[in-house]
C-alpha cells in the first residue's frame, strides 16, 4: 500500500536533510512532500493524500500546533504528525500530547535512526505494517 509523508519546517536544510537520510524505501514510504510552513502544508494536504507529518513546531506564517489544529477541526483525512523540534520543554509536549502527536523528536539529538524509528511505529501503529 502506497504511503506519503509531508516534511513541513521552515529551514530547507532541515527538509533537506530529513528527506536524504531517511532511507524511504525501507519503510515503504512513496511519496515524500515538503512545505516551509504550517499554511503551505494545509494546501499540500488539500491536493495529496498525506499518511504521517513530520513538523517544526515554531514557524512563520502559521506554526505546527496551528496547522494540525486546523487539520484536526477540518472534515478530511488526518495522518499521524511527528514533531521534531528544538523546544523539549514541557508544556510543548504536553500541547502535543494533547493533539494526539506519534512522537516528538528533539533535534539536537534526532538522528536518521530515531526518524525512521517514530515513523516505523506510525506505520505499525495503524496496521499497515512498513520495513520487514
């Protein structure tokens, strides 16, 4: 079965270097889309149907607890959000707890593993299986 993540942060290289050191194939992942922010993330979900998204939390424009709220509070499809963030402090994870968040990864410490680890545990988690 076909599957798609949205990489959405504000910083290309951060999109950049998700999107290479993640081995996709492995887990069985199709289609990898970005976005620079919350707003242009919305309208990729609009035209594409997304499975997990892997997001900042603080962006311009609109941030990632604005997106998924509004993702949330819409009629559509609602994939499984991952947040990678350089803000671990409680309340933010609380708020993610909060939103039904998979994982929160903390990117001074995230690593390639720790990726494909939250998003193999995404996949597991809704029955589809991904890596053998």
């Amino acid at each position: 079965m076909s599957k798609s993540v949205l990489l959405v942060d504000d910083e290309a290289i951060v999109r950049s270097g998700v999107r290479s050191c993640v081995n996709w194939n492995k887990l069985r992942i199709d289609q990898v889309f970005e976005s620079s922010n919350g707003a242009e993330a919305l309208e990729v979900m609009k035209k594409q149907d997304i499975d997990i998204v892997i997001t900042d939390l603080n962006m311009s424009v609109m941030d990632g607890f604005s997106m998924m709220k509004a993702v949330l509070s819409g009629t559509g499809h609602v994939p499984k959000f991952i947040i990678m963030s350089c803000y671990n402090d409680y309340e933010n994870m609380r708020r993610a707890i909060q939103y039904g968040v998979s994982d929160f990864l903390f990117k001074p410490k995230m690593f390639p593993e720790d990726i494909e680890k939250a998003i193999q545990n995404v996949l597991e988690s809704d029955g589809t299986g991904g890596s053998d």
